[in-house]
C-alpha cells in the first residue's frame, strides 16, 4: 500500500490523546476526567483506534487496564508523537509571540503624528510589538531590519510599493499669545516675526507670493533641521513656523497653535505607506497598515 493509503487513514488526535491518558493512568474514569470528557467518549475512541490497527491495544480486567504488547508499543510512539506535536505548537507560538513589526518614519512625524496616538495602537493591539526607527535617511530595505514605512514624498521610490495615506497643506502657525506680542494682523506684520525655515519646497517666498504679498522682505529666521523641534519652538513661543497640517493638527486642535491666516499651499509632497516591491505582509504587519490608514483618514476628516 502508498503512504497517501495510510495517510487517509490515520487515527484522530482526540483518539491518540485518549489512548495516551489511559495508557499513563490506566484506567478509561481517570483518562476522561484528564481530558474533561466522558468514560464512554474515551472507550469509544479506544475501540476506533483499535479497529483501524485492527488489533487489541489493552486487556480489560474489570476497572483495571493493562497495555498488550503491540498496545505497549503503539502507546510509546504515539506519545512521542504527541510531544514533537507539542513542542511544534510551543515553537510556533514562540515564533508568533515574538515577531515584531519595525518601521520606519520620520522623526517629526514619529514625534507630532505616531507618539500622540501610540496609546489608541496599544489598546487596539495590545499584542503587536511595534518598533519605530526615526530617521531622516531612506533606509534599504534589503539590508536593513524595516518592515515596512512612513515616508513623505512623490510616492516613487525604486523597489518599493506606496499607497497613499494622506495629502496636507502649508501654512504659518504661532502661539496665541505670540500671535498677540507682535500685533499679528496682516501678512506684512511678519517682518517682526522670528521666522523660523525648514528643508521642504514650499517656503516663506512662496507662502508670500500665495498671499499677494510678494514684495515683503523675509526675515533671515532660524532653521532647525528638524520639523518636529521648529514646532516644539514654535509652541514655546519662540517664533512662527509653517506648519505642515498633519504635524500640527493636534496642537491646533488642543489650543497650542493657531493659523492665523487663511492663506495655505498645498504640499508637493506626501504621506506614503511603503514596503518592499512583492512583500508579504504577516498578520501583525496587516494590522499596522490597516491602523495607520484608518488614522491618517480620521486626521484628513479632522482637517488636517
């Protein structure tokens, strides 16, 4: 006979279990109770057992069971198979328990968007070990321990799949109370400003054009090289930012800044999910997306 013959007509795990318990107890009342059925659910598996193998594996005597020779045997290779069974479900858990999913993003997006709603991730999936690498650098994929990643862009990078996860805009944000030392009204009124510049294509040259302003001359200003850090500054008073409106969504919405003015541009770039071309996602991973989608959509609905 194949082994595809034998393979159809292997014995169920509740009939090997059974016959395990009462071969270590010796008795069908104690294997039941172990196994928290009944003593005939037990003896019924024993007998299918038996009639599959086609030979006696106990010899009752009353209560008492005792093990025939090929029962003897048969008992001893089905616990071993029971244990590397065991040991396989043990490992695979272990394995599950400690996966983890790492990604990637900037720091000012690690810092203003991801850390303010860590707490909603960890009540939601309170099993996943999410990891965040900040940096500023691409990082590769294939040499680098990432799973996947935030990035802000055109949304075309080599390698890499992208699917969108939110467009902002670009407008000055201050304090309220800044907003009132330097008697902000108009435009113009920022030449008193301590201005502070960053690295992307939408500047105070064109924030001014937008305005119908373009004659004003732009004050020097700071530039921090960090988003992030210009509007920890900006919050502290320091000055006036523009603000990218997913990063400063939440200090909006809390009081901490304010816009204003109403004229905005419209970023060049984007927020991007990112993983390698043909990737498979794992379960935890699928999650991650599908949460940080669910998110950047709550703050686009938000307005910001």
């Amino acid at each position: 006979m194949t082994f595809s013959h034998y393979r159809k007509h292997l014995p169920s795990l509740r009939a090997i279990s059974a016959l395990e318990a009462s071969a270590r107890l010796g008795s069908f009342t104690a294997a039941a109770q172990e196994l928290n059925v009944t003593q005939g659910a037990v003896s019924r598996q024993i007998q299918e057992l038996e009639r599959l193998l086609g030979t006696d594996l106990f010899i009752r005597s009353g209560p008492n069971l005792t093990l025939t020779e090929v029962g003897a045997e048969f008992s001893q290779n089905s616990a071993r198979a029971l244990d590397i069974l065991r040991e396989a479900v043990f490992e695979t858990q272990k394995k599950r328990t400690e996966t983890h999913v790492t990604l990637s993003m900037l720091p000012s997006v690690a810092a203003k968007w991801l850390a303010p709603r860590l707490g909603l991730f960890i009540n939601q999936y309170p099993d996943i070990d999410l990891r965040i690498s900040a940096t500023r650098n691409l990082v590769n994929f294939e040499v680098e321990s990432i799973n996947a990643g935030i990035r802000y862009g055109r949304g075309k990078w080599p390698g890499l799949d992208a699917t969108l996860l939110a467009r902002e805009t670009i407008s000055p944000v201050c304090t309220p109370a800044y907003a009132e030392k330097i008697k902000l009204v108009s435009p113009p009124d920022l030449t008193r400003a301590t201005l502070f510049h960053t690295d992307i294509e939408e500047n105070w040259t064109t924030w001014f054009q937008a305005a119908d302003y373009p004659q004003v001359q732009i004050p020097r200003g700071l530039q921090l090289g960090d988003d992030a850090a210009t509007l920890q500054a900006t919050i502290d008073g320091q000055g006036i930012a523009l603000g990218r409106s997913v990063l400063v969504a939440d200090d909006i919405a809390m009081g901490r800044l304010i816009c204003p003015f109403e004229t905005t541009l419209k970023a060049s770039f984007s927020y991007w999910f990112v993983t390698p071309t043909g990737a498979e996602f794992s379960p935890d991973l699928l999650d991650v997306k599908a949460w940080i989608q669910s998110e950047f959509e709550k703050s686009d609905k938000s307005g910001a």
